[in-house]
C-alpha cells in the first residue's frame, strides 16, 4: 500500500518514521510538488488546491485535523473520496485545560488582580456566587465532551447547545435554532467549540452577543470566523460583555495593527489551545486504514453536506 503526505510546515520525516513503524507494510511517500504518484491513500495538513485535485483515486483522504473548513471550501474542485478527519488524538484534554484555565482565570479574576498588582494595589475583590456564574458549550462533540467533563469537576452550572438534540447528565442542554435565545440568556461564559460551515460563518454576531447577559464573557477555541470581530469589539467596550479569550481568529496569525492586540480585557494565544498529538493521530489512521482494508466502516468520515 502507498500513502501520499504533505504537510505544509514540511515536518514530514517524524510521520513517515512513525506511520512505517506502526504499518510497516506502507509506503509513505512525501509529496513536494508536480504530479502526484499512484497512491491508496492520503494524509495532508494545510494541503494547496494543486495536490488536492489529483487525489480523485485514492480510496480516502485523511486529514491531520480536526477541523475541516479548509479543505471543503474547494467545493466541487474536491475530489469525490471519503475525506476523514482526526477525532480526539490527544487534543481533549488540551482543550479542557485552555477552557478550564480561562474559565478560572475568569471566575476568580486574575486579570483584576494582575492589574492591581501592576499598581501596588493589595485588596481582596468579592468573588462571583458559583451557583449564578453558569458556563455554556456551543458543540458538545469530540472535544465539547471532555471540556464539559473536566469543568463539572468545579461545579459550575453547565449548558450545551448543539444543532441537534443531546442528553447529557449534569448538563442543561439546548438544540437547533429554536433553543439558541434561551441557552444564551442564561449563560455568563461562553465556549464556542463549534465547527466552521456556511450556517455558522459569524454566528456569533452583535444580535447574538447581545442575548449573553451584562458581564458575560466569551472564549473562542473553534474558529476566529464564527465571531463577527467589530462587533465582539464594540460589546467589550461597551461593557456588555466584560471580555474575552480567543485562541482563533478570522486571520492568523493576527494582524499587528488589529485592534484586538490594544484592548486589555481580550487575552490573546496564537492558536495552541489543541495542538495534534503525532504518535496519538498516527495510531488513529493507522488503525482506521487497516478497517477500510479489511472492509469494515470507520469513524469520523466528514458529511460534506453538514460541514463537518
């Protein structure tokens, strides 16, 4: 069997050693430009159009990733195969302890004290009722679940909200359109875990913003274009919402002159809130090409009409 790897950092050596190891009968073959060589498979991070368009035969294309908005904005360029993204390898519990740091961070109000810090100040500041301080998840998925396990463990009241409907012990859950004025209004930290579509594409917009409650606070660890930025922008300066935490952005990495970079209540990171896990992903496809050979179904095979 053949594999075709292409990863745009050019860090293809560790994968190739580390796919042969597990399957040794693979071929890995890094692509670096021009034709493409007869090949079973595919495994692409950051993948140009050039490479994409020449995959019509393998029998699946394998993403390095979770998320999947950049290679489905190709459209109908893409190639008619299974396109199979990664699901947790290792990056849950990454992204539980972002949230749950932020969320903290928040509760407690570090920044406060860091500012006051900054000026000599010693005075103790009243601390947020538990009961009242409610953190909702936007996507209850692969990496919305363990987020929501790691922050019952506080407790904080929880809320999901999904597209379609979930039950989930110790979560208030909310669904679809109809339950999204409702999961808002009653949630004081928002984390948009949401993958990126057409339905989504700035979702969280000033009218949507604007239905957290005064002092809400929002982090953002899906993609920067679910936010409408100016107007997240406008909400914190307005003190509707007293701030945030965004590890994504609609452009990355983020423009110097971006005015998110002067305003004290949005704490920055440049996109590290779920970093893939090599040996953790590699297992993964590995495991799941060895079912396809065998004939069997496989997880996480991306419905092209939903997005993801």
């Amino acid at each position: 069997m053949r594999l075709l790897l292409y990863r745009a950092d050019g860090n293809t050596a560790p994968w190739v050693r580390d796919l042969t190891a597990l399957m040794p009968a693979l071929e890995v073959l890094a692509w670096d430009g021009g034709a493409v060589p007869a090949c079973d498979y595919a495994l692409v991070w950051g993948a140009p159009a050039e490479l994409l368009v020449q995959l019509a035969s393998v029998k699946a294309l394998f993403l390095a990733g979770a998320g999947v908005d950049a290679v489905l904005k190709l459209g109908d360029a893409l190639p008619e195969v299974p396109i199979v993204r990664l699901g947790d390898a290792g990056m849950g519990v990454q992204m539980a302890e972002y949230v749950v740091h932020a969320v903290l961070r928040y509760f407690r109000r570090f920044d406060d004290y860091e500012s006051q810090a900054r000026d000599g100040v010693w005075a103790p500041l009243p601390l947020a009722d538990k009961s009242d301080f409610s953190v909702g998840v936007m996507g209850m998925g692969a990496l919305g679940t363990p987020v929501l396990d790691a922050l019952a463990h506080f407790g904080f009241p929880l809320r999901g909200w999904s597209r379609g409907a979930r039950q989930r012990d110790g979560v208030a859950c909310f669904a679809g359109t109809a339950g999204l004025g409702e999961f808002l209004a009653g949630t004081r930290v928002l984390v948009c875990m949401l993958p990126l579509t057409p339905a989504t594409h700035h979702l969280l917009d000033r009218a949507m913003l604007e239905q957290l409650p005064r002092g809400a606070y929002l982090i953002n660890v899906a993609r920067g274009a679910l936010v409408a930025e100016p107007d997240l922008l406008a909400l914190i300066r307005s003190g509707h919402l007293a701030g945030a935490t965004l590890d994504v952005f609609r452009n990355e990495p983020l423009p110097s002159p971006h005015p998110f970079w002067g305003e004290p209540r949005i704490a920055i990171t440049p996109h590290i809130s779920a970093l893939t896990v090599r040996a953790d992903s590699v297992r993964q496809i590995v495991h799941k090409i060895s079912a396809l050979e065998r004939g069997e179904p496989i997880a996480d095979v991306v419905d092209r009409t939903r997005g993801y």
